[in-house]
C-alpha cells in the first residue's frame, strides 16, 4: 500500500462543488488512486492563486467543500490518530489526515488554531510560497524568518500535538522553526537541493537536521524539483532523489509525498513555475506509482525498505505525533 503524505485534492473538491459537483473524490479521483495503490494520505488544505487575495474568504470556503464532501462520502473517512487508520484499513475506506498546507486563512488570530484542530486538522506549515503574519515562505524576503506571532503558533501547533511541516518555509524560517520547536519535524514534499538547485528542496543541512528530531522527508514528483533540466525532468532522476536521501539521512526518514495536481487548472501553478506541465515524466499522475516502486527496487531498494518508504515511515511518525 502507498501513504501519500501530500495532496491537493480537496482544492478539486471545493473547486468542482462551488460549481455544483458531488461525490467529486469517487468520481474523479478514487479509481486512479486505487490504481497507484494508494490507501491514504495527508490531503491538505492550501490557499491556491488568484485566491490567496483573500485567503479568509478562501479558508472558508474549502472548509465547508471539505465538510460538505466528506459527509456524503461513503468511501472515504477522515482520521485523527493510528487507531483510526487502522479502523479505516479494516472498514476498506480510503483514510485522510488532514492537514493545512500554510496558515495566511486565519491572519492573526490564532484562536482559528483551535477551531481547525476541532475541525480535525493534525498537520499543519506555517506559509505555503508566501510570507504571511506568521512566518516566510521560499519567494519571501530572504532575511525575514519567523515572527514573534509565529512563534506563538509554533507553540500552539506542538501543544495540541500536530505535526509541523517545514516544505514551503524559506531556510530562515526553516532554522527559527529548529531552534524553537521540538521534533519530529516533516517536509512533505520536497527533495534534495544538491541534486536540483530548485528553493523549496532541502539542503544536506536541513535533510541532517530533519534526521536529528527523528522526523521525515515526503520525496515530492513535481517536476522542477526533480531537476531544473527539462530534458532531465522524469522518474529515473526522481529514483536518484530517494536514493540520495536514504543514503544522507538513512531510509527510515523517507516517505512519498507526491504533490499530484495534474488535475488543477495551471493558473495557479504560474505563479511559481514557466513550465506548462507539472508531472515529472513516467510519474504522470497517482496511477503510475507502481512503476516508481519497479525503478526503485532496481536501483537497490529492498522490498522492506519500500514498505518502510511507501507507508511505514509515516505511521511511524503519525503513532509519534498523533498517537
């Protein structure tokens, strides 16, 4: 089985039911995620461009798409903890943790911290790309880190034992988050900047520190952070990114976290690339995972080894955390 430790579907979700759309992860998303093998996975909320204008207007409204679509949902359940993971397996459900892929919805009131947890959030970054009140995302201003209100969050987010994703901060923010909070810590999808230069990759520094609070590193399919090369841009030199990360940091600290959205409109995806595609070659979209997992083994992956990297990992982690 395949935990996918990110994914933007429920952007989808409050896309197509704002125009009328039901039952959009059955009808659009579970058969080519049963395909890959995929169980399960973090589906975050994000404050995707032209929205993140208004991003307490945005907030809102995935909210209620999220609401609205898991009541209906028969195949898909929401989890909070391994138990419920585990009840989900049995039940045969598709299971989702929920996570926020940036914190610019709830401005600065950081009372909406509780409100997301009662709503059944348990993951959360404090930026997507952006810098908001809180921290500095990877096209913010280079010097700035975390605020003094971040910080606060920080602390908040630990209190209420959610897991703190590091993908997305700039490394300023990135060390602040280090020095102020206790690990585990998680980048969900972001990959190794020694093999492509790209920001939103991790340092050998930050991949060692990642190891060092017993935390995770999601190997991200997004093309341009696999390699800034078009020609170089496919699933072999993804492989050389999972196997640059296990041998620095040890494969124990490796998931996926695939960053799919070949199904989203590419209006917000030229807010951060030029490219006109998303998908790294051979990896188009969740239904090729199989094929990853063959180019794995065949670099010198183990079948444990796999297991640990496909699902084991994040358990791990989420039984650490979550409990």
């Amino acid at each position: 089985m395949i935990f996918d430790g990110h994914s933007d579907i429920f952007s989808d979700v409050t896309i197509k039911r704002l125009l009328g759309e039901t039952q959009v992860i059955k009808n659009h998303h579970l058969t080519r995620l049963r395909k890959g093998g995929v169980e399960g996975g973090c589906f975050v909320i994000w404050i995707d461009p032209p929205f993140d204008k208004e991003p307490s207007r945005r907030l809102e409204q995935i909210l209620k798409a999220t609401k609205d679509e898991m009541a209906e949902c028969e195949v898909a359940v929401l989890v909070h903890n391994m138990a419920e993971i585990e009840a989900a397996q049995k039940a045969g459900k598709f299971f989702i943790l929920l996570g926020m892929e940036g914190l610019s919805g709830i401005g600065e009131d950081l009372d909406q911290i509780h409100m997301l947890y009662d709503f059944g959030v348990r993951h959360a970054m404090l930026t997507w790309n952006e810098q908001n009140l809180l921290a500095t995302g990877v096209q913010g201003d280079p010097s700035r880190g975390v605020t003094e209100l971040g910080k606060k969050a920080v602390r908040m987010l630990q209190e209420k034992h959610m897991i703190m994703d590091v993908s997305h901060l700039n490394e300023r923010s990135f060390w602040d988050v280090v020095h102020i909070a206790e690990g585990p810590f998680l980048a969900s999808h972001s990959n190794a900047k020694a093999l492509a230069p790209a920001a939103r990759n991790l340092s050998d520094e930050q991949l060692l520190a990642i190891r060092d609070t017993k935390g995770l590193v999601g190997l991200n399919s997004f093309n341009l952070f696999v390699s800034q090369n078009l020609n170089e841009q496919n699933v072999d030199n993804l492989v050389k990114h999972a196997s640059y990360i296990a041998d620095k940091i040890g494969v124990e600290h490796l998931g996926f976290g695939f960053d799919f959205f070949e199904f989203l409109s590419t209006e917000s995806m030229k807010s951060y690339s030029h490219q006109e595609t998303s998908y790294t070659v051979g990896l188009e979209d969740c239904a090729r995972i199989p094929d990853l997992l063959l180019k794995m083994k065949a670099a010198g992956f183990t079948e444990k080894e796999l297991e640990m990297i496909s699902y084991r990992n994040w358990f791990n982690l989420i039984q650490k955390v979550l409990g």
